[in-house]
C-alpha cells in the first residue's frame, strides 16, 4: 500500500500532474484496500474520488476549504496511508460524509 501511496503523491507533487495515471493509481490503491481490508467505506471513498477526478479533471470534494483540488486530494491520500489512526478515521468519515452529500447533523441544526 506505502508503495502505491508514494506514486500517487509524487505525481501529485508535480505542477502539472497526469489525471489518467493518478486515477490509474487510485484504482490499484482501492483494489488493494478490497483485497486486505475490510473497510468497505475506504474502497467506496476511493472509488468516489477517482471517478470525480476522471469526471471533473479536477478533484472537486473540497474538504479543506482553503485549499484547492490537488490539495484536497494529497490530504485524502496522507489520511488513507494511515487509516488506523483514531484521528485520521474520523476525518475520512467526514470526508466520505462530503463526498456523499451528507450534513452532519449538528451542522444542519445551526442552518436553522
């Protein structure tokens, strides 16, 4: 997985980085969290975030909203290489919320 992880990151790290090949990449990774995890949420998010990237050219779920798309993405990637890790679970609970149009319910209560 740390292998995938870091191609995925390097060619983000690029100015101008190849979509194809990132979602390419993020087919691999989410393949691999099919075969060795049982984190059904995890291989959903991945697959909801490369078919966004082929879709929009950009990653649009903009879960840090001071960042762009490419940083949106990098940020998915740094949590989901340590996924255990009680906090990053959390936000990638909050990220796949997004990704799925789902409001919090403490969030929707303040829109009232």
């Amino acid at each position: 997985m740390k292998q995938i992880i870091d191609k995925i990151k390097a060619e983000l790290k690029k100015d101008e980085f190849n979509t194809a090949q990132v979602v390419t990449l993020m087919k691999e990774l989410r393949e691999y969290f099919k075969a060795n995890h049982k984190e059904p949420g995890y291989v959903k998010m991945i697959r909801l975030a490369y078919e966004n990237l082929e879709e929009n050219e950009d990653y649009t779920f903009l879960y840090l909203e001071d960042d762009g798309g490419k940083e949106n993405l990098e940020y998915l990637i740094d949590l989901l290489g340590d996924h255990s890790n009680k906090y990053n679970r959390e936000e990638l609970q909050d990220i796949r919320n997004l990704m799925e149009g789902i409001v919090p319910e403490d969030e929707d209560a303040e829109g009232e």
